[in-house]
C-alpha cells in the first residue's frame, strides 16, 4: 500500500483546488474559496458545476454581477442545472425581476419538487409577484418536509414579511433559528421583524450580526419595501 503522502500527490489539480475550496469555506473564508474555483474554471471551462458553485459563493459576498454571470455560464452549459436556475431566480427577484424570477424558480421546482428550499424561494417569489397569500402554499408544503425546515421556516418568515404579518414573520424566523443558530438569512430576517414590531436596538443588532456574518445576507430581503 502507498503510504498517505504518495496517495495525495497523486490527485489532480482540479481536485486540489476543490478541496482547498471546501476547507476555505469551512472556514468561512468564501473570498478565498471563489479564488479556489476560479483556478478550477482556468484549468477546465465547460463544467457547469464550477460556476454554478463559485456564483454561490460569490452571491453570498454581496458580488451580484459576478455571480449573475456564473449563473448563466452554468444554465449555458446544463440548462437542467437546478441550482443554479435556483441561485438566478433568487438575483432575479432581489434586484425586482420578478417574473424572470418565477419562471427561473418554477425550473428549479420542476427538476427537484422535493426540494424544501426551492420551494421556499418559490413561494416567495409568488407571494411578491400575486400580492397576496396563495404562494404560501409552496411554504407550507416545504415544511413537511424531514430535511430544510429551517429554510421553509425563513421563507415563510420572509413571505410574512411581504404580506406584513410581522408577528407571524417573528415566529417563522424564531423557528429557523432554533432549528439552526447559524443561519444568516433567519437572523437578517428576524431583525427586519423585531424593528417593524417596535424593538429597533435589537433589530439593529440582528441586522449587523448578520451582515457582518454573511455580507449577502440581506440580498432576499431586499424586495420587502417593493410590495
């Protein structure tokens, strides 16, 4: 048997470069991990996976243009890439494109119906674009879901946002946040939630956490002053 050292010169560069990206990320060090997967790209440019992964990444540091144009390399490439028809849909609708957002997010149903968090973003998008409460159906059916309850929670939060059930949003966004304490968007979420009830230093506070945690983690929200 070789011993470990002769094992790990033996792999590629691409898978280098992808493992360094995970342990960046690990770290929560995503600048760093976007660098990673741009060597990646370098290397070999028809993957649709390695764009739709950086723009993630890039997304999550508030760097919309760049990630924008990841998104669409990869639905170039593999037009059935669900995540990143996703990860489009969600730009979309932050930045007001809310039909193209629909349509983006109804692909990325189609290709995974069980996905929590799609649907989540679904209903999101369906609530901002109807004014009204039937996208909350796609929520609701997220959250009997066994895996991205936290997520269907902050969607729904989101959504409640929207229809300016802030009560309500507080509960959603007190329930992701139990289910998992690092979720960024939950916090955001909550403290759009506790100003709009009047608690404006706490609010405040979730906010800055936020957004010191996770630079993008306002992007979804910016569409609530649009309804």
């Amino acid at each position: 048997m070789l011993p470990l050292t002769a094992c790990v010169t033996l792999s590629t560069p691409v898978e280098q470069h992808l493992a360094q990206a995970r342990k960046y990320l690990s770290q929560g060090e995503r600048a760093l991990a976007a660098q990673e997967y741009g060597k990646v790209i370098a290397i070999r440019d028809n993957v649709a996976e390695d764009y739709a992964r950086r723009g993630h990444i890039l997304a999550e540091l508030n760097e919309l243009p760049a990630a924008m144009a990841d998104f669409q390399q990869a639905l170039r490439l593999d037009p059935h890439h669900a995540g990143a028809a996703f990860d489009r849909g969600q730009l979309h609708l932050a930045q007001g494109r809310r039909e193209a957002a629909l349509a983006d997010l109804d692909t990325a149903v189609r290709l995974q119906p069980d996905s929590a968090r799609f649907l989540g973003a679904r209903c999101v998008a369906r609530v901002a674009l109807e004014k009204s409460d039937n996208g909350l159906a796609d929520c609701d059916r997220a959250l009997t879901f066994d895996k991205g309850v936290g997520n269907a929670h902050t969607s729904r939060g989101q959504a409640n946002l929207l229809l300016s059930r802030n009560g309500d949003a507080l509960a959603d966004f007190e329930a992701a946040l139990r289910t998992n304490g690092n979720n960024m968007r939950a916090l955001y979420g909550r403290g759009l939630a506790r100003q709009r009830l009047g608690d404006a230093g706490g609010g405040q506070a979730d906010l800055a956490q936020a957004q010191q945690r996770l630079p993008g983690a306002g992007r979804e929200f910016s569409i609530a002053g649009n309804l």
